[in-house]
C-alpha cells in the first residue's frame, strides 16, 4: 500500500472515531463530572470529607476502581462509598469482585448526608474491607471474596445521573443541577505493624487541581445518562464541587458554600464491661453535659456515676453488676424513612458482631440472628435525652474542626482552640 494511501486510510479512521465519539457523547442528555488519581494503589486506608447531593436519581460518591487495559470484566476489582440522594438516612457499601459481583451494604446513619459535611472512609486489607463514618466503623467485610480483591486501583469521584431506576430513584431533569462538595481527600498506606497498620501519605485539600496527581475524566458508559467533562469539576474556597447539570449550563452556579455544624453529638456505640458501659459518641463533648447522669437510661441497670474520659468523646456509665451472658433490652431513638424520630423497642447483645473482637463480651449462648443490630447505630439500649438539633446553626471556618454551641437542653460540643 502506498504511503499516501496510507496516511488517507488513517485520518479517515481518525475522522470516523471522532465523529462516533462526539455523537456518544452527544447521545447524553445531562453533563457529569469525574476525578480520578493517576496513580493506582494496592491497599490502604481511603478516606474524604464531603457532603452530599440531594435528589432522587443521582449519586455521590468515593470509590477505588481497577482501571485495566484492555478492560476484562473478569478483572474487576473496585471499592465503593455511594451516597444516593434519593434517601436522607443511608450510605451504600459495595465490593465489586471478578466478573462483576457485588457485595451491597444499605448502611443506615444517624443524620442527613446532604445537610452537612462528614467524614467517610474504608480501609482495605488481604483480610478485610471495613467501613467508617466520623471516625468510627460502621460495617466490615471478612468473606471469601475479600481475597480475590489484589489488583491496583485508582481513587476516584464521581457525580452521575444512573439509567437504573430501581437503584437510583426515578430522575426529573427540572430538578438540576446538582453540586457534591468535597472539603479534602487522604490516602494512608497499608503499613502492617507500623503504628495502627496504616501510615499517612498524602492529603489533598482542594486548594486547586493539581495535574501532578488527579485526571479530570472526559468519558461516560452505558448505565449513565451523563458525559462527564471537565468545566463540572471546579475549585472554591479550598473546596472541590462536582457538578451535574444539562450540557447547556454546565459548571458550579450555586452560591456561598455551606458548611454548618448542624448534628448534635450521637452515640455511635457502647462496651458493656462487669459493672460500668463505656459510651462512644461520634464527637466531643462537654464535661458536664456528658457527666449529667439523668441524660442516659439503661434498661436493667442503675447508672450511679458518668465520668468523661480523655479526649472527650467516650463517657464511662459506672453501673451495679452486669450480667454479660445477657442481652440487653430497651428503647432506643434512630432515624426512621420517613424522616420522623420514631421510638422503637429493639434487643441488643452484648457480642454484636459490629464490634471489634477484643470488645465483645464474653457469652457464647447469644444467637447470631439475637446478636444482629437492628439499625447499626446504637449498642446496648442506652436512651440519650433531649439531644435536639440547635435552632440556628451557625457556619464554621472549614479549618476549624469544632465550635462552641449548645445542643439545647443537655449536650454541649466542645469548643476548640485554633
């Protein structure tokens, strides 16, 4: 074949994919955004600040994905937090392992994830993918597919409008655009037997977009109603805002960005020892709010003391004598679908798989269906009154961790010195 001939051949191929990429392209009613690492990585701790966006149909998300040329879906290996705005109570979980079989996990949560910035996270190891919310784990995954998760992933995310209408909720395109907000994003690598067997790499603050280390990503696929392109990923005030909109009105066109300290501290779960509970709640809080006895109960037990231990965010119950071979019954407050504090009676044990080993008591007699939680957020039946929401929540500086402000009428956040 002759050199021009040739040279003929391939910038018709190139015309022709052009062509067919911008028609795909096209072929998308709703402008997404992704970001995504250059860099792969093989285990670790991964971890954002971010808040959510609201709405039936969309999502919001953090997730670790095997990015392999050429793809095989008998390579998929990919790690998810996705919030879908369509629910005001929830975090989904996945692994998605060879041959695309995931491993969902609806995780309840005890506040709104599109009101008000909180901190997720997942940690993944040979042995385990486990889960956090503000600091604490909320759910693990131990199984035999755990194992077939080897293979180096890129941090990626994403916002995008979903075809699948059982999982996403179905999508009205008067109700965009939509902005997540995400404050900054950590990487620690897996350093077993270092220190808590994760060792810090890297922080990005969104400061800006920093080439050395993120793509913006230009590309969609089939499920997703939306191209994702790079004007819907923008930097302000030390925030990165990932934006979906309608290709006619694309970018960040919201105001001042939002970042209210709007949650009271809750309890995220307790440790029932011979005579006392150790409660963990998901902040600080102040000393004579979190020692004032009359703001816990416990069914079947006496509190006689609380004393906040260091670093203000566990109080200890000292109780009469426990027996541990028992589970605990009681009422306890959790947030319900429908968006209203309803009263449930629920039945904890005290070897709730929820916990970390070394914390669960010892009795071998409670059934693995007793043993369950019912909602995940509280352990061990312990009522925390009167723990209302402030009526003005007042913004904070995004440095700034904590603020003095009275959770009206018992507990108290602790305020924090710059």
């Amino acid at each position: 074949m002759k050199p021009m001939t040739q040279k003929l051949l391939a910038r018709f191929a190139l015309v022709f994919l052009l062509l067919n990429g911008i028609a795909f392209s096209q072929s998308k009613p709703y402008r997404g955004a992704e970001y995504r690492t250059k860099e792969s990585y093989t285990y670790g701790r991964f971890e954002v600040r971010m808040k959510s966006a609201a709405g039936s149909g969309i999502l919001t998300t953090l997730f670790t994905y095997h990015d392999s040329s050429p793809f095989s879906v008998a390579n998929w290996n990919e790690i998810d937090i996705e919030i879908m705005g369509r629910y005001s109570n929830e975090v989904q979980y996945n692994t998605i392992t060879p041959n695309r079989i995931d491993h969902v996990r609806r995780q309840v949560v005890k506040f709104n994830p599109h009101l008000s910035f909180h901190v997720h996270a997942f940690e993944w190891t040979p042995d385990y993918v486990a889960w956090f919310v503000d600091g604490y784990e909320v759910y693990r995954q131990t199984e035999a597919h755990v194992a077939t998760l080897t293979r180096p992933q890129k941090i990626m995310m994403n916002m995008w409008q979903p075809t699948a209408v059982a999982w996403a909720g179905a999508f009205d395109p008067n109700t965009l655009p939509f902005y997540g907000y995400y404050d900054w994003v950590k990487y620690y690598a897996y350093t077993p037997g270092e220190g808590d067997n994760f060792t810090l790499q890297w922080t990005d603050n969104f400061d800006n977009w920093d080439q050395s280390r993120w793509d913006k990503a230009t590309h969609t696929f089939d499920g997703n109603n939306a191209q994702f392109i790079h004007d819907n990923i923008v930097f302000r005030n030390g925030y990165m805002i990932l934006c979906l909109t309608t290709p006619e009105a694309t970018g960040y066109r919201g105001g001042t960005i939002i970042d209210l300290d709007i949650n009271p501290p809750y309890l995220v779960w307790a440790r029932a020892e011979a005579n006392r509970f150790l409660a963990f709640f998901s902040e600080e809080v102040e000393k004579v709010s979190a020692e004032t006895i009359s703001n816990y109960t416990i069914a079947g037990a006496t509190i006689q003391s609380a004393s906040l231990q260091p670093g203000n965010k566990v109080v200890a119950l000292q109780t009469d004598s426990l027996d541990l071979t028992q589970s605990f019954e009681a009422s306890c407050w959790w947030p319900a679908a429908s968006k209203i504090v309803r009263r449930q009676r629920c039945k904890w044990a005290c070897n709730s798989p929820m916990l970390p080993t070394a914390w669960r008591c010892r009795s071998a007699s409670i059934s693995a269906a007793r043993a369950k939680p019912i909602s995940g957020l509280i352990k061990f039946g312990i009522i925390i009154r009167n723990m209302a929401l402030p009526a003005e929540p007042r913004a904070r500086d995004r440095r700034a961790q904590r603020f003095q402000e009275q959770i009206s009428p018992r507990f108290t956040k602790l305020s924090a010195r710059d």
